[in-house]
C-alpha cells in the first residue's frame, strides 16, 4: 500500500509541474481570433519565421485595433520594424482600464522609450520574470531582451536557465542559449545547446540555420554549409546563399 500511495503522491506531483506553467502572458481582448493569432505569432516568432508572424500580428491588430500586446510583440521582438516611435505612440494611446498586470509592466518600458528611445529594459523585465515565473513567455522574453537587444549574455543566459528548468523541453530556448554561450566563448556548450534544439525541433529550419552559424564561427565550412542546406531545405529565407559563402570560403 506504500508503494502504491507514492506512487499515486509522484504522479499528481508530475501532473501539479506540467500544468504549473504557462505558455503565453495574459492579455486583454474580446476577440478570441485575435487571441489565437497573436498566441500564433509567438510560436513562429520563437523559430525566426518573422514574415509569417507579422501577418498574424497585423491581422491580430485588424481584429482588435487595441490589442497592446500586439504592438508589444512588434516594439519588443522587432528589431528591424519601421516608426516604433508612432507605434509606441498608439500603444500608448490606447485605455488601460482593463490591461493585464503583463501589459501594465510592459507599457512602463514604452514610456521609458518615449523619451528614452537608446533605454535598455532590464528593470522591466526583471518585472515580468517575476510577476510571471512560472509563464514561458515571460522568461522567453527576458532573455531575448537582455542578451539580444541589452547585448548582456550573462543576463540573457540566468533567465535561459531559468527558462530550461521550467520547461526543459521547450526547443527555442536551447537556440538562444547557443548564442550567449558563443558570446561567452563557451564553444562546447553552445553547441550541445544548437544539438538539443535540433533534437526537439526537428522540422524547424531556424535550428539548422543557427547550428550552420555556430560551424562558420569555428571555420569548419563543410559542416556550415551541410546544415545551411538543411535549413534552406527546409524554407529558411537566404539559407541558400548562406550555404554557397560556406562552401566558397572551404
């Protein structure tokens, strides 16, 4: 009977850690179509395909002009966007009577950039970390933020970490930490990172994309160009040309 009850105490502890987290931040709209493309979005844009998640941010924004974390997902995770000033300017246009906490904290760093475009957004996201330790997306975001757009890895990689003990099997995750790791010159590591998000994305073109990349930084332009034409294979936009540099520099 021992036995029995630990096992049954182990599995609904197992059950309590799958369901403890979350996938995506809250936030407020009435438009359950702008809801599934906006959480859409944020799927592909974890695996780089950016074309196909602005389409479904501005279809969000079609659906639910006042959609703040729609222009959250522009203003935050688009570095290349055009006016992110006018659109921090509609962001911050729009009511904030039944914003989310998230959209809240998020909302203060827009005010911090307008009039502080250069601002970095360490103390806002150390907010949303820890307003939402156990959301995916919170964390996803506070290591984009601090590694790619703060140009802190060691940042970057706390909040990864964090990230990879929540949910150890979320793919895009392993993809940022290759990077801090090659930043840091932890070769060994940012490899085996790239590996595992080969592992558990198999079908995802970013994975070999950023592996060829990590080969080109250690000159081995064989194994560059091989993964390059696995992500050109498998729709990566300039993929191909990428794989052509690697052969010619072999």
């Amino acid at each position: 009977m021992k036995s029995i009850l630990f096992f049954v105490a182990l599995l609904l502890g197992s059950l309590t850690t799958l369901t403890a987290q979350e996938r995506f931040l809250p936030f407020h709209t009435t438009s359950a179509s702008a809801k599934a493309a906006l959480h859409e979005a944020s799927t592909l844009w974890s695996n780089a395909h950016f074309s196909e998640a602005n389409a479904l941010v501005n279809k969000a924004l079609v659906e639910d002009p006042d959609l703040l974390m729609a222009y959250t997902f522009v203003i935050m995770n688009d570095p290349a966007a055009a006016d992110k000033a006018g659109m921090i300017d509609k962001a911050l246009a729009i009511q904030t009577d039944n914003l989310t906490e998230a959209e809240r904290i998020l909302r203060q760093q827009f005010v911090i950039w307008k009039t502080d475009p250069a601002a970095k957004a360490t103390a806002t996201m150390k907010a949303l970390a820890d307003a939402y330790p156990t959301t995916i997306e919170a964390l996803e975001w506070a290591s984009g933020s601090a590694g790619l757009m703060d140009g802190n890895p060691d940042l970057g990689l706390e909040y990864a970490l964090k990230l990879m003990a929540l949910s150890p099997d979320f793919p895009s995750n392993y993809n940022m930490m290759g990077y801090f790791y090659m930043a840091k010159q932890q070769m060994g590591k940012a490899k085996a990172s790239f590996n595992k998000y080969i592992e558990l994305a198999p079908k995802e073109s970013n994975a070999y994309d950023s592996i060829a990349e990590y080969y080109m930084t250690e000159k081995d332009y064989g194994n560059a160009a091989k993964f390059y034409d696995k992500a050109d294979a498998l729709g990566m936009a300039g993929a191909k040309d990428r794989a052509a540099k690697a052969r010619a520099m072999r």
